[in-house]
C-alpha cells in the first residue's frame, strides 16, 4: 500500500456515505495506559478526517476470567479475595490513566459484591445471573475509558450496548446458549443514527454484551466483542470497521509459533471469515458476515503499533488466483463418530442423526460419511460443550447408532482460494499427513479450504511445515506482505539471544570460526547441566545415553562421570564407548540393534552388554544363541510420535520392534529358546513434547511384563523434544517427573529406564560457517557458507530449522531475508529458507544452533569437503 497510516488504508468504496467509522479495541489494546494514549491519538485522527468514531472495546485483559472465577468461588463463599483482585485491576488501571473511578463504577463494585454474598446463600449460579456478573466486565472497563478519553479533552459520550443490541430468539437453543452464546439483529438503524448525530463527539460502548426481548442481559460469547462491533457498523452504515488488536492483521499462520508468517495485506470476506473460522484468533468469524452484507471495509491493526499497515477487508481485496494464503489450526477439537451398517442405503439416517445435535443446542462443523459411518467435529468455540450435554448427546445418539468420541484433536487447514485448481501443487505439503493419524478429512464445498483432523499434539509442527511448504514456496504476490520477524525484530539485537551459552561465549566462538571457516563447539557446562537434571528425576532408576545423537569422547567421558549408561546401535558403537572407557561396567552399556548380522549378537552376548532383541528373527532362526540368557524386547506399540516421519520409530510403517500382534508367538519363542526376558524397550520417536507419549508407553509395557513375568524392567526410550526456535518452550520435566511417579505408583516393582539423545547434546552444540560469497536472484538472495549438507544434513533429510544468526552482527538489526546455503552440488543444501539477518559480508561467522545432536554425527565427505571440526569448550 502506498500510505502505511491506517487512516490511509485502501480498499473497497463504502456502501454508504456515512461518516460514521466503528473501532473495536480488545482486552489487552485497553488494559495498559500506554496502549490508551495510542487509542486517543487514533481517534484524534479520525476526527481530523471528518469522521464520527464509535469504540467499542472488551473488559480488561483476563477479567472475564476472574469474574467466572468469582461466581465458581462464591457458592463456597470463598470469593473475597478474587473480588478484592477485579476491584484492585480496574482502580490500578485509573491511577495509570489520572482519573477517579467514577459513582457509576463504584457502584459496580458493590453489585458486584452483593451478588457474590447473594450466591453463597443460595448455593447455585443461574444461566441469566451467569451472564449479568460476566457483562460487569466489559461495563466496568468502558467507564474507565470513557473517563481517560474525557481527560484527553474529547467529547465522549457513553452508552450502555444493551439499550441499542437486541438478542434474537433462536429455536432449539439451550437456556445456556440463549444467555450466553446470543446473536443479534443487525439491519441499518436510522433512527440509531439520528440520535448519534452529534458532529465531532466520540460515542463508546462495550462488546460482548446485549439484552433479550425481556430487557434481560445476554452474551455473544468468547470474542463476542468483534461481533458487536460489526453490529454496531452494520446498524450505523458506517464508512468502516476497524479491529484493533495485538497484532497488525491477518497472517498466513500464528505468526508466534511460525514467525516466518506473512501478513496478509488484503483478503475477500470469505477468504477472511475461513481463516478465522478455521483456528485465527485474530478475528471472531461471525464478525465477519455483517459488514460483508452491507460492504463495509474491515481493517485490523494493532494497537501497540498503530502505524503499521494490517490487512484490509472488502468484497474485492483478495487475489482471485488460486493460492494457499494461510495455514490455521483449531484446537480442543471433538469428534464424533456414528457407526451402524443401517445406514447404508437407509432415507434419513443423516436427518434423525443430525436431529440430535440440533435437540442438543449443539453445531456441526465439519462432516465426513461413508456407507457405515458419520464423522463429525464439534468446536468448542461455537457449542457450549459440557459434560451433561455431552452425556444427553451420546445417551440419544445411541440409540440410532454406535457412538464414539474422540479428542482432543487438532483441525489442520490449508485456506485460500480455489484449492480443488492446486491440489497438485500441493503433493509435497500432502505426503507429511503419510505418518499422521488422520481421523477426518474434508475438502470445503466453497472451495477455500481442506482440512485434516489429526492428534492435537501433532498439531503446532505440522503447520510449520505446512506453511514452508505450501506457502513459502509459492509464488509471492501484492497479498503477501512482511514477515512477522521483519515487522517485529527488535532494532540493534537478536531477540531470546542473551540468555545462551553461546552469546555469552561469543568472542571464544568467533575466533573459533574466523581460524576454521567451520566448526562444531560443544559446551561442557550446558552438557553437564542437562546430565545433571535427568539424573535428578526422581522414579528414573537408570538413564542411558543414546551414543548415536554425538559420539565426541570429551562427551562420553562427562556423561560417564555423572553416572549415565550408554545406548549403542552397532557393534562399532560399543566398541567406541569400550576404547574411550575401557573400564566401563559393561551393564552401563545397552546394545540395541536393528537387522544387525549373527555376529554382532553373539559379540555382545560374549562381552556381556546389556542386549534387546527388536523382531522375532533371531529367536527363530538362533535360538541356541540365546538359551540361558537375559535379554530385552523391543516393542512395537503401534503409534509412532515425533517431528518428522523419518524419526518416527513405531508404527506399521517403521522397521522396529515386536508388533502387538506378535506377542503370542513371542511368548512361545522365549519359552522354546530357554532365554529370560528382563526388560521390555519401547520408543516412539525424537522430538515429543508430550509426557503423555511416555505414560502410554509405560503402561503398555508394565501391562506386558505381567505376561512375560520374568520382566523387572521397563526402558521408556528416549525422544524429549528440543526447542526448534529460540524463545519456544521446551519439555517441561516437572511433568515428566510427575508421569514417572504416576507409573511406579501404578505398576510397583518394575524399574523405569530412559535413553534420551538429543536432549542431551543438541542445545549445548552449535556449526560455526564463515560466509564465503553472497548472490542475489531478483527477489531472492543467498548467503554461501563455508559448509552445508555435509556437516548438518538434518535441515535437508527432515526439513529440520535450526535458528542462524550472524555471529559476527549480534547487534545489528535484521533486514534481510536471506537463503543460508552450503558448497554442496544439490539444490536440498539449505541450511536455512528466508532467514531473517542483518546485512551480511564475506567473512562474517554465522551460527547455527541446536546442532549438538545428529551434526557431527550424520556428516559425510560428500563432493570430498571434509565436515566441520569439533571442539569442546
């Protein structure tokens, strides 16, 4: 857009000639004096431009909370302190603004109050006083805003949302979502408008709230305030609809957890209302079908930053191309699933099946049928999903059909424009749902969206990787504007870089890579400290190593004097492990290996290592081998986890381990070999953040062992997720503390082994590449690097991102978008796609990190480059 002011936005002409503009503020934009002050210079300018502003804003960030909080505490009449908590929020909030809350307010508090004392009494919270104690919020709040505004020398006048939005009756809906979850009528108002007609004052008024037929308070639910604030618009043809919020518009993803996202500078109603509908929180979708009825623009800003451009709303702003603009995500997703051969070739199972759901007060949003089977999906942002609804619905349901529920899941969309046209432009971004377990999968009938519903821990990842593939490599175009990074890196440093080893350790680190051109450095203190913490957890009564993550004998040797065990996939492996630590306990050493030779078991079986066993071949086929001796078995679980397919190590589409449906025969072998069977092993795959992946685990295994009842020990395996990108959280494990102990209380007697790798290593090491040469290609610019592919191969084998940063430049601001590639003749020698960096030259050092685990040891010396040494410092 030519003019990045707000007020200067382009778009569609407004179907009116109203110069009534509506602007709607949320709970963070107005819980903060500073974000007030940009509010009040917003309006200034708005009223600069002969325009009538309305605001139209929420209660303060995380009050509504606090006021369900309050009615769940008051039956136990416990509610003091939370009451005293709102009341200190707002009276902090006028001390930051310079006013004194007013009688209006203070009265507030004290209804408040009296309706928390009331609720003690009578022990229960209705639906409607539900509703009047959450409106309290949004009432409070604006009188707050009013009073700033007032004291900004602006004509305010305030107005109570529930004199002017009227709730419409709605057939079949519960009481709860009559209160709670209410919708209103919208058409043009005149006489509305002639009341408001006052020239140059600010008329202000809350979201979220309204009033039924009865004059009764009601609720337009979570995010109702967007909607409110396109009523209003719709009911004053105003000239347009501003949502501002905390981020300056719509973006290709959420742009926090992928700040590769782009913002959208334009979009079409529909193309909006599907983004948000499918998981972006940046609009509420019912906000959306108001202002497209009457053409009135919607602009999104944020409020932090009110000079940046946002994204713009009308009925022709999008590009008619067909193209993915955005890839959204709903979570604490439901199914449904509706199983009976009756159905096929039946009339009206669908219309008595659905009938339910409508008796229910409850809203379908995504269908899936075959002869003997309906799926649908419930989300929770559109249905007042409680345990007794949900109990009612499946008691009724079954009595047509067999039900089941299943969740939470995670709703995946590819959204755009088209779709069906680009199907096969979308193979690669497809074959990463090859390892997923899809439960449902639609294609929109309005051509906008395809949607997959998968497990909800899978979910934040595969939209990473989903919008590197289907947007990143698209062809950018006037919708797609900067990235979240670029709009939002800080001027003059790296953001979440202060707090690493290595930027403590940065001159150590630049002499390292202006001497070597490439080097792998590995921190001890940071190595010692993760050793340390596993060793701490308690219930874990051995932690071995897997060697196969970083073999470097400075490793091996601090990891042996904290009293870890190692775990070796080859013979080659032990042997390393015996040369750097020769008098090693061979029981601190586990041997597991995959479709290794005879020789290699009967190798370790003489130097008696710790050995499993992961298929029925060797009990077949040497059972002599093994009589009288003790090993483990690794068991195939059936659900393979982690970040990529290739690191996924169960399932039917993974070589490893006994499958379940083996165990019988196993049971036989074990018998007919004469060996003992004392462990049981099981690993899913690397990179899981969810301690629920080791829980599942655990309780198969300790199930197992009560068949094979010579079992003492139960090894979990390894796989604790490692951040990808600075600033993100990693496996929390106090939680994974806590699932231990859930265990031994649950399966007494058994001893519980972990063998991670990465977690280990990965964080402690970093690749130093000196920049050889930069290039350019139109809109597209390279940084060479004195090493790629042949050093770390993982960006390439598992579209891995490891965080690059300039080394060199820590301090400069980062402007550029830049393709960080290696001398390797092969176009997957990327190390890093559009990275955000500060101007580059030759001879800068950069540095890659994470990339203590699987660097080193994945290298090669192909087109004969020798990989990066390695150091330990």
């Amino acid at each position: 857009m030519a003019d990045s002011s707000p007020g200067a936005v382009s778009g569609a002409a407004p179907a009116t000639e109203s110069n009534w503009v509506v602007l709607k503020f949320g709970g963070t934009s107005v819980s903060s004096a500073a974000n007030w002050k940009n509010i009040a210079d917003v309006l200034r300018e708005r009223l600069a431009e002969g325009l009538r502003p309305l605001v139209v804003h929420s209660a303060l960030s995380g009050i509504t909370d606090r006021l369900e909080q309050l009615l769940s505490l008051a039956i136990s009449n416990d509610w003091a302190p939370v009451m005293d908590q709102i009341e200190q929020r707002h009276r902090d909030l006028a001390r930051d603004l310079g006013v004194i809350p007013s009688p209006d307010l203070e009265e507030q508090f004290k209804r408040l109050r009296q309706i928390a004392s009331g609720v003690a009494l009578v022990g229960e919270v209705s639906e409607r006083l539900r509703a009047r104690v959450l409106a309290q919020g949004e009432l409070m709040a604006t009188r707050l805003g009013a009073a700033f505004l007032a004291t900004q020398g602006l004509d305010v006048q305030w107005i109570d949302a529930r004199t002017v939005l009227k709730s419409e009756p709605r057939a079949h809906a519960s009481l709860r979502a009559s209160y709670l979850s209410a919708t209103c009528a919208y058409e043009p108002d005149h006489l509305l408008q002639q009341r408001w007609s006052s020239s140059g004052s600010v008329w202000i008024s809350q979201g979220f709230i309204a009033s039924d037929e009865k004059g009764e308070t009601v609720l337009l639910g979570r995010g109702g305030s967007d909607t409110s604030a396109s009523y209003f618009a719709a009911k004053l043809q105003a000239c347009r609809l501003e949502i501002w919020t905390d981020v300056p518009g719509m973006f290709s993803a959420n742009p926090r957890a992928v700040p590769a996202a782009r913002l959208l500078r334009s979009l079409e109603y529909d193309e909006a209302q599907e983004i948000a509908s499918s998981g972006a929180k940046v609009l509420h979708p019912r906000c959306v079908m108001p202002v497209k009825q009457y053409g009135i623009p919607l602009h999104v800003f944020a409020t932090q930053t009110p000079k940046l451009e946002g994204t713009v709303i009308t009925a022709h702003g999008g590009n008619v191309a067909a193209q993915v603009k955005a890839v959204t995500m709903k979570r604490n997703i439901t199914l449904v699933t509706m199983e009976t051969v009756g159905m096929w070739h039946s009339v009206g199972f669908l219309a008595d099946a659905f009938k339910v759901f409508k008796d229910h007060g409850l809203s379908i949003d995504l269908v899936s049928t075959s002869e003997t089977n309906v799926t649908v999906s419930l989300d929770p942002a559109a249905n007042s999903m409680d345990k007794a609804t949900m109990d009612g619905l499946i008691l009724d349901l079954g009595r047509i059909c067999r039900v089941e529920l299943i969740g939470p899941c995670a709703a995946v969309s590819l959204v755009g424009r088209n779709i069906r046209a680009i199907l096969h432009r979308l193979g690669e971004a497809l074959e990463l749902f090859e390892e997923q377990k899809i439960y449902l999968v639609t294609q929109a009938a309005n051509d906008l969206n395809i949607t997959f519903v998968i497990d909800e821990d899978q979910g934040d990842r595969l939209v990473a990787r989903l919008h590197e593939i289907a947007i990143r490599k698209m062809t950018a175009d006037r919708v797609l504007g900067p990235t979240w990074e670029e709009l939002y890196s800080p001027i003059g440093k790296v953001r979440g870089t202060e707090g690493q080893w290595w930027h403590q350790r940065r001159e150590e680190l630049l002499a390292l890579g202006r001497e070597h051109g490439a080097a792998f450095v590995y921190d001890r203190s940071t190595l010692q400290s993760r050793a340390e913490a596993l060793q701490a957890l308690p219930g874990i009564d051995a932690v071995f190593y897997a060697l196969k993550a970083n073999w470097h004998p400075d490793i091996l040797r601090l990891f042996h004097d904290q009293g870890l065990g190692f775990e070796c996939v080859s013979q080659r492996e032990v042997e390393h492990v015996l040369n750097i630590l020769p008098d090693i306990d061979r029981r601190r050493i586990l041997f597991t290996p995959n479709f290794a030779p005879r020789s290699e078991y009967a190798w370790a079986l003489q130097q008696g290592i710790v050995l499993t066993l992961d298929n029925l071949y060797p009990l077949k086929a040497w059972p002599n081998l093994f009589t009288g001796r003790e090993i483990f078995i690794r068991i195939d679980t059936g659900h393979g986890r982690g970040h990529h397919d290739k690191v996924r190590t169960a399932g039917v589409h993974s070589k490893f381990g006994v499958p379940m449906f083996e165990l019988d025969e196993l049971e036989s072998l074990v018998e007919s070999s004469g060996v003992t069977v004392i462990g049981l092993h099981a690993h899913a795959g690397s990179g899981v953040f969810n301690v629920d992946n080791w829980a599942s685990i655990g309780t198969t295994l300790a199930t197992l062992a009560r068949r094979l009842k010579s079992v003492r020990i139960v090894d979990l395996g390894g796989g604790l997720g490692v951040p990808e990108r600075l600033g993100q959280p990693g496996i929390v494990l106090a939680d994974f503390a806590a699932m231990i102990e859930a265990l031994r209380a649950a399966y007494p007697g058994l001893a519980l082994w972990i063998e991670p790798g990465r977690y280990l290593v990965a964080e402690a090491g970093v690749l130093l590449a000196q920049v050889t040469q930069l290039k350019g290609k139109g809109e597209v610019h390279y940084i060479g690097v004195a090493t790629g592919m042949n050093s770390l191969i993982r960006p390439a084998l598992y579209g891995a991102h490891h965080e690059i940063l300039n080394l060199s430049r820590l301090e400069e601001a980062p402007t550029e978008i830049v393709n960080v590639v290696g001398p390797i003749c092969e176009s997957g020698d990327v190390l890093g796609a559009e990275r955000l960096l500060p101007p580059s030259e030759e001879g800068d050092v950069l540095l890659i990190a994470t990339a203590g685990a699987y660097g080193r040891a994945m290298s090669s010396c192909y087109n004969l480059r020798e990989p990066a040494r390695e150091f330990m410092i």
